[in-house]
C-alpha cells in the first residue's frame, strides 16, 4: 500500500503529513491508556476528555500540533483565492450557529437518536422549515449536527456542546450575537481618526455597533439585561474550553503547606478557587469580586463543595480591585482573565493593590490566554513552548483561539491578550519579579513575587 508521505513528493508537505501521523498516534495512545477509543462524530456520549479536568498537558498539545498542521497543510495545497474567500465566508457559520443555539435546536433533537425531519423541527422551532434545513446543512457540512436521511437531522458529538443546559452553549451565543456584531465594525472604530488609536472602552466596536460602552449596554439596556445570565454562564464555558480544568495540575498545589490561603482576585462566584480546593482540600479559600457578584458565590460552593463552607474554609469578601486593597497576608493571589479586560494603565493600578496586601513569601498567578510571537523575545523563548517544525512557531491554528480572543477584548473594550513579555512588564511596573511560567494549553501561569 502506498504511504500518503511518499505520495506527496514535497519535503514540506511530507513533514507535514508524518507530522500529522505521528501526533494522532499519539493521540490514539491516550485514549488506548483509558480503555477508550477516540470517539466517532457521531457519538453523542462524552468521551473520556472531553473536560479538561481530566485531560493531560501531552494531550492538549498533541491536538494543537494536528490543528495547526492540517491547517497548514490545507493552506498549502488549496489555491489562494479558494482559501482566503472560506475565510471571508466564516462568519456565516457563526450566524447558522447564533440560529441553532438560539431556536435551541439541540434540545429539540435531544434523544431523538434517528434524526427529526426539518418540518418537525421548524414546528417545535419556529423557524421556516425551508430555511432552517439550508441553516442546518451548512452547519451539517462543518461536521456540526448529522443529516441521517434527506432534511432528517440528528446530533453528534459537536452539536450537544450546544445544549442550553451547557454553558459553553451560553458561550456560543455570546460570541456570535455581541461579538459578532462588535467585530464587523472593527474597521470602522480603526479608521476613525479620533477612536482609532484610543484605548478608552468608550471608543470601541462595540460602542459603534451598539450604541454603548460594553459595561453600559450590558447592564442598562434591556437587551444587554436579557443576555447578562448568558454571558455569565458562557463565561463559566470560556474557563472550560481555556483550560481551567488543567489548573490542578500545572502548579505544585500538593506541596503547599496545610491552610495555604488562595485569594481569588475578580473570581466572580469563586469557580477557579473551588477548582483547586476540590483537588486540594488542606488549603483555603477568599473569593472576592464586586459585592452582587461574590453574595451569588456562596450557594454555588454550597451546592459544590459545602464541606469548605462548612468548615470556614471559604470566605466571600466583596472588591472593587481597581480601588481596593485585596484581603492581606493570603499565599496566593490568583488573577484568572482579568487583565485581559482592561488596558495597561488599569493593569497596573489591580496589581499595585494586590502588591500592597502581600507579604515577604506571597505569590501572584496570572491566568491569562498567553500568545506567542513568530519570533520570539528572549524570555518566551527560554520559558515557553514552541512549535515543532515545519509549523509556524505559535502552532498557528492550534493556538488560533488566542489571537481571535485578541481582537475581541479590543472590539469589546479596547482590551487586549498580552505576550509572557508583556505580562513580566507589567509585574515590573508594580515591584514584582518574574518566577515562573507554568503552561496550561492554551492558557498560562504566570507567577509573580516580592523581589
């Protein structure tokens, strides 16, 4: 049988195809570890990885590498002009996802293992059946839902992300109604002589496209208060698919000494600090954030690790971290998708607070999406992970989340992702040293303490 590498007769697209091989052997392996196979597409049954909090380091990469190499390869061996108009056509894949998630197309065929006729879903739907099978047949050709016979459709694998009960859903129709909506006037906002090289959050995308702020329209229009639970829950999502569920297991928590306090800084209800006291119940815990926010903490702990609040071992204490010192004297002071909301001035002023609270053997974590230069400054490119050739350096596709998540803080709120440089700049601006980078898949830690 001839080999797909001696077919190809081209030493890049050769590296590329043994590249590709070699990595989903690899990930076979893991699955083979477990007793499991890689699930089919079809399969509508969480499969052993599916979250990341049982997920590996080694597996997260294995994926990114096949990402960014079938990309790469697809790139290569398409004509331009084919390539470059898919692209241009993306965003209606994102609109026939903002329909399915919205007419909550998933839960109508929850169950329904041989496939509803599109009549029967428009009636349940509300949607014209006619339109409804062309939205779903392109979703269908991007491996998102089954077609099991002529306008008869069924979930897989993919489509059951998209369940309201499931929060990366929620996250979903966040990114394709706000977002999308902020990101087509992300031309408009550059170009703009007097918004075009402004960092306010009041001269965004966003604002052009919605007429407000971000902060304002989500919590003073009707509207935004109709999607605010959404966003909430999608942001619950977002931690899933960043990798939060690897958080156990990229720092040495284990070797912490017992009632090791963990201040969550702008941790919302607590999920990250409640991540790491469900693995590691000898430390404890202060989530604190806005007043509403953290008084919402208490009945998710409750309902997830009641032992913690039980015992004392958790303590809600409201924040406003661009004016307010955190709790003082915590181990930890742990930041997770914070920075990356607010321009660097703001930065500044959350981590000159949190370093008024340390003491002499405190440490800081940043969780944040960390993305890579093709080229890379010296302390990325002595602490972080590359590429293996011939990809581009950054993995390309399979870190492309990052750099998408890039341009959205900046059509939001005039945001941004930062590189591990720029993270260890802003450390230094407040006294605070670089230690360590500890890599979380497509997130990191970065550590930070007193010199």
């Amino acid at each position: 049988m001839t080999s797909l590498s001696s077919l190809a007769g081209n030493p890049h697209i050769d590296a590329l195809l043994n590249l590709i091989s070699s990595t989903v052997k690899e990930i076979v392996m893991e699955y083979e570890k477990v007793g499991y196979a890689v699930p089919s597409l079809d399969d509508t049954k969480p499969g052993p990885f599916d979250l990341t909090e049982n997920s590996t380091l080694g597996l997260t990469r294995a994926v990114q590498i096949v990402e960014g190499a079938c990309a790469q390869l697809c790139a290569t061996v398409a004509r331009p002009s084919h390539y470059i108009v898919n692209k241009a056509y993306c965003y209606y894949q994102s609109s026939c996802l903002q329909v399915a998630v919205s007419a909550k197309i998933s839960d109508i065929l929850l169950d329904k293992t041989d496939g509803m006729h599109v009549g029967e879903i428009s009636k349940a739907s509300g949607i014209e059946s006619g339109k409804l099978s062309r939205v779903l047949r392109l979703l269908t050709s991007q491996h998102c839902y089954r077609e099991v016979a002529p306008d008869t459709f069924a979930n897989n694998r993919l489509s059951m992300k998209l369940l309201s009960n499931d929060a990366i859903g929620s996250f979903v129709g966040h990114a394709t109604d706000e977002s999308m909506k902020a990101g087509a006037y992300l031309w408009a906002s550059l170009s703009d002589p007097g918004w075009g090289s402004s960092y306010e959050v009041e001269k965004t995308a966003f604002k052009k496209a919605m007429g407000l702020s971000a902060f304002n329209w989500f919590n003073h229009t009707p509207i935004g208060k109709s999607v605010h639970e959404r966003f909430d829950r999608g942001m619950v999502g977002a931690g899933e698919f960043n990798g939060l569920g690897l958080l156990t297991k990229v720092y040495p928590w284990e070797s912490l000494p017992k009632d090791t306090v963990l201040c969550d800084v702008g941790g919302g209800k607590g999920h990250a600090a409640l991540t790491v006291l469900k693995a590691f119940p000898h430390m404890k815990a202060v989530v604190q954030d806005l007043d509403h926010v953290v008084s919402a903490g208490k009945a998710l702990w409750m309902e997830e690790c009641r032992s913690a609040v039980d015992a004392d071992k958790v303590a809600f204490v409201p924040i406003d971290f661009l004016k307010d010192t955190p709790v003082s004297s915590c181990d930890i002071y742990y930041v997770r998708q914070v920075l990356h909301d607010w321009p660097d001035s703001d930065c500044v002023r959350i981590l000159a607070n949190i370093r008024k609270a340390m003491k002499p053997s405190s440490r800081v974590l940043i969780h944040e999406l960390t993305y890579l230069h093709l080229l890379p400054s010296k302390p990325e490119g002595s602490t972080l992970d590359r590429a293996p050739e011939p990809l581009l350096p950054n993995f390309g596709a399979g870190l492309f989340k990052v750099y998408m998540e890039d341009i959205n803080m900046m059509t939001m709120m005039n945001a941004k992702e930062r590189s591990l440089e720029m993270f260890i700049q802003l450390g230094e601006q407040v006294g605070l040293k670089f230690v360590n980078f500890h890599n979380c898949g497509e997130t990191g830690l970065i550590e930070l303490a007193l010199p």
